[in-house]
C-alpha cells in the first residue's frame, strides 16, 4: 500500500506544481515543490519508500548534472573550433592590428566624422615635431588645421585627384601627386605619382631627423603598396603615422598586405589604436573579426604592452557615417 500512496503522489502533484490553476501539469514534470511534496507524502506512507524515492531522485539529479556540464563542454569545444584559423599571411595579418603601445593622451584631429583621427600626443610637444604631411585630403582637411594650430609646422597636404588644397593654413602647402610604390606600383594612371622618400626630398625634408615628422594617410588603397614595398628608411624620420588601412577583405593580397604592417612595425612603430569606419562592413574568418576599412595610429619609441590586447573603442571616437551605427571592435588571434 506504501508503493500504491508514493506512485500516486508522483503522479497527482498539488496544485502549486501547476502553470495555470487548475492545471496540474503533465504528470512526468515536477517542480521543485512537487518534489518536496511528494517526499513528505512518501515519508507519511513508509520511510523505505520515502528512502527508494530519494535514491531515485538523486540519482536522476546527478543524470541532469552530467547532461549540463557535457553542454557546457560541447560548447567550449565548438567556441574553440570557431576562434582558429590556419597559421599563414591572414592569421599573421590580423595579428598584427593588436593594440601593443599605450598612448597617455589622445586628441581628435580633423573632422568630426569621418576625416578625424585619434592622433597620440605623446612625444608631439611643440619643438620636436619640425613638419608634417597629410596624405590624400580630397575635399577637406580640417586635420592640416589643427596640426598647424598645435604644433606651429609646415603642412604638405598631397593629392593628385584634386586641383587645389582643401585647407589654405598659414604653413600648409599643397602639391598636386598621389603616393605610390618605388616604380610606380599602386599610383594613379596619368597623374603625378611619387614614392615617400621623393615625397620628402620635394618637400625639403630628404634629411630630416629620426622621429621629427608626422603623418596622416587616406590614399583609397595605394597604402598597402607604398609601405609593402618601402625599405622602412623613410619611415623612420616619423614620430607618428596614422594610416587608413582598405579592403581587409581581399585575402588573395594579405601576403602583401602582412609585409606592408611588417614594414611599418620594423621601422619601430607600435599600434595605439583602432577604430573602424562604419562607411565599410566587417571582414569575419574563423572566429575572428576586424573592420573592413580600419583606422590605425603608429608610435615609435614607447613601451610595449606585456601582452598586446584587442583594439578597444576609445571615447573620442567616432562613426565616420553619421547616418548608421558604429562598427563593432575587432577580435584578433
């Protein structure tokens, strides 16, 4: 009879197990008082029964238990298959966009939208800086401005798909070329193309010192093809360059790609920051994702992180589309 009562209280739970009043639910689900209910119930018809019941219980407890932490395993195992990625150019590549340098201030310069940069002011004290370069300023450049405002140096502004500078600043000069490779590579077609070293020598500054110079470059491409292809000796003479980087997405050109990062990171600089323009999507590859369109601010000569991290967003960014979201962070091996 004590078997008959302890089958019936498993079977006919009290009302509080119930989703809806009056409904006592499917008789296999219990909840947590129906359980409580059901032992007292047991215990009131015969402590051995009462004992069978708990048996049970447990053991179907520890059959859950073992069910969960299998889930939790499983998903650990497929979080770790999606986030690798065969070690070659596009691993490296990405890579190589980790954020390895702290910057202690930053400041926007330029527009802002899109045409602003975080620009590290670390090491940029009036004096050390002698000149600087803006490398594409198409319609606006509001970033020759605000250098020239901050520091009191020369601006070269460059670009050969305009006629005339964006900005006419007390010491910004306008020259009417593009950037390219040494012997062309990367340069528009029947328009004046000059690699950076002759850059430099039109603009006076062939001798500069290590580290006294600054530039901004958005040159729609052409980078990939300048620094993968520079010697890393011109580089030098620069203190800070902040670079648009475009079209992540095209793996069949990371092998030039990587060389061109290789190129600027072996000339000394260190990545201080990413920031991704919301004019492009996301470039996403086993597991990891970055902004197919980045923008990346180089320093030289500062310490290294411990452990170079993933880019974050800083507080002075912003959308470079003000009409859309802004682009999420990147992850990166």
């Amino acid at each position: 009879s004590s078997h008959c009562l302890a089958q019936a209280c498993l079977l006919r739970p009290p009302h509080f197990s119930s989703t809806r009043p009056g409904d006592p639910g499917p008789p296999h689900l219990l909840t947590m008082k129906s359980l409580v209910f059901a032992s007292a119930c047991m215990l009131s018809a015969s402590s051995a029964s009462a004992r069978v019941f708990l048996h049970i219980a447990s053991e179907a407890d520890m059959r859950v238990s073992t069910r969960i932490a299998e889930g939790h395993e499983l998903s650990a195992r497929l979080v770790q298959v999606a986030s690798t990625l065969p070690e070659g150019p596009t691993k490296s590549l990405l890579h190589s966009f980790r954020i390895c340098t702290k910057c202690r201030q930053f400041k926007r310069w330029g527009e802002g939208h899109d045409g602003g940069y975080l620009t590290c002011q670390d090491g940029l004290e009036r004096g050390k800086i002698k000149a600087a370069y803006s490398m594409g300023v198409e319609g606006h450049d509001k970033w020759s401005d605000d250098v020239y405002e901050a520091l009191k140096v020369p601006v070269n502004q460059f670009d050969c798909t305009v006629d005339h500078p964006a900005q006419k600043c007390p010491d910004c000069h306008f020259f009417k070329a593009c950037l390219s490779a040494p012997g062309g590579a990367g340069g528009i077609s029947g328009k004046t193309n000059w690699d950076l070293e002759e850059a430099l020598k039109q603009t006076g500054q062939g001798n500069a010192t290590d580290r006294s110079l600054l530039m901004k470059m958005d040159i729609e491409g052409a980078e990939w093809f300048v620094y993968s292809a520079n010697s890393g000796a011109p580089l030098k003479k620069f203190k800070e360059i902040i670079v648009e980087f475009h079209s992540i997405h095209h793996e069949s050109s990371h092998p030039r790609y990587l060389k061109a990062m290789q190129t600027i990171l072996a000339a000394g600089f260190k990545v201080a920051h990413v920031h991704g323009n919301n004019y492009a999507g996301t470039y996403q590859i086993g597991g990891y994702k970055i902004p197919d369109v980045v923008e990346i601010t180089f320093v030289a000569d500062t310490p290294a992180l411990a452990t170079c991290e993933n880019p974050k967003h800083n507080v002075l960014d912003t959308v470079n589309n003000p009409n859309s979201i802004e682009i999420p962070d990147s992850v990166l091996p």
